[in-house]
C-alpha cells in the first residue's frame, strides 16, 4: 500500500505518518473531516466499525504506562488485562498526563510517533480485519495497514483484553438477553 492522502491537501506530516513510514511496512495515509463518532469515522473511511482502533492509555505505576488497542464495537475488559498482566491495579491518565506521555492530545493518541516507547497490547479480535485503521496522530488523520503489519511495526503483543459492546435494546423486542433478569 502506499501512502494517500486528498490532492487537494499536502499530505500530512505528524510524527505518527513519519514512525510508520520509517517502520517500512506497508500503509496508506487516510485524511477524513473529524468524525462524531466511532460510526460516522469507520464509514467515512470506508471500513467496518471493528477495523477502527482506539489507543486508550494505561498506567501500571509511577511512570510506567503501555498502549491498549481497542476495535470499535469492543468494550475494554480491565479484568481481562489485569490477569494478563498479572496485577491489581491499573489507571487511566487524564488527559494532561496522557499528553505529557505520549506527546499527543486526547483523541489524537496513537503509538506510532510516541514521545515515548511504550509497550503494546493489542486485542486480538482485529485480527479478524483485513486492514485495520489506526490514528494517525492528528484529527481526521488515519493510518491503514494489516493487522500483521502493525503488530510487526508496534511489536505489538496480541492478547484478549476485550468484550464486545452491549448491543441496543430493539424496541420491538425488548432488552437484550443479558439485561433480563
């Protein structure tokens, strides 16, 4: 894959863009409008919900925190990364400190271009994905590549850390099955 962007606009430069591309894998560059959602993202990319991954930041202890990858559509399970990580604690940074970690504003924060090298789960049900997109260290700035290739790139370790959404209760057919009781 090569890079992309719109012709109208020059291409992106963010330190996310320029850490893939030194990685030498395999990736396109995808420009959108900001997004209001998760939904409206995935769809103006022309991907499925679940190829759309959020970096959510994690702290383990002073200093010491890692990246989760987190498929649209999928609930973080704190148990689940607990028990692999083999701990009892984990947090989540506010935003300033997630900042001053990774060097990217809320929304924005990926591992690619990371102001620091910080370890990388990423939850196994992408690969499911073809392609999976991951941001590019900007608004509206998207990284697309296979799933092996980000593993590769981010030396990702893969690990079951997530459950899928709650679906919404159908009006005609009531709550779904886990909400009755």
């Amino acid at each position: 894959m090569q890079p992309e962007h719109s012709p109208a606009a020059p291409a992106p430069d963010t330190p996310a863009v320029r850490a893939v591309a030194a990685s030498g894998v395999p990736h396109r560059v995808v420009v959108i409008e900001p997004a209001r959602s998760a939904e409206e993202a995935a769809e103006r990319q022309g991907i499925p919900l679940g190829a759309l991954l959020r970096t959510i930041v994690v702290r383990r202890g002073d200093d010491d925190y890692l990246f989760v990858l987190v498929p649209a559509g999928r609930r973080f399970d704190w148990p689940k990364l607990r028990a692999h990580l083999g701990v009892t604690r984990l947090s989540l940074p506010d935003a300033d400190e997630a900042r001053e970690v990774t060097g990217y504003v809320r929304y924005t924060i990926t591992p690619f271009g990371s102001s620091r090298a910080w370890p990388v789960i990423a939850d196994v049900s992408m690969l499911a994905e073809p392609v999976v997109a991951i941001g590019g260290g900007a608004h509206g700035v998207n990284l697309h590549l296979a799933p092996a290739d980000l593993v590769t790139a981010l030396r990702a370790e893969v690990v079951d850390v997530t459950q899928p959404d709650a679906q919404p209760a159908d009006p005609d057919r009531g709550p779904p099955l886990a909400d009755q009781r």
